[in-house]
C-alpha cells in the first residue's frame, strides 16, 4: 500500500504534464493558422510581385485610392 501512495503523485503529476504539452500544442497550432497564411508557392508570388513593384512595372494598391 505505501508502493501505491508514492507512485501516485508521479501518475498525477505526468497526466498534467501531457495535459500541458497538449494544450500548448493546440494553441500553437492555432496561431500558425491564423499568422501563417503563405505556403511555398504564395511566397513565391508575393516575390515576384514585390519585385515588378520595385522595378515600377506594377503600383503598389492602396486602400481608398493613391498614397503620396
């Protein structure tokens, strides 16, 4: 019985842990869903339009027309 009593706490103690590390797995796939909107191919884009910007090939947009 006493073997019983020490063994519990580290039963305890290691369903918390992987209950935390779950937690913080979730939440930080979350945040990569919400901040992590390019993939591969759209950064490519995203570079190659920023290139045609700077050569002056394509204006940059502006919301509610041109910025000075």
């Amino acid at each position: 019985m006493h073997e019983e009593h020490s063994i519990l706490p580290l039963v305890v103690a290691g369903v918390v842990l992987a209950g935390v590390g779950f937690e913080v797995d979730r939440r930080r796939k979350k945040l990569r869903q919400v901040f992590n909107t390019f993939d591969k191919q759209e950064s490519r884009i995203a570079e190659a339009l920023e290139s045609l910007v700077r050569s002056g090939q394509l204006k940059p947009y502006f919301v509610g027309g041109t910025h000075s």
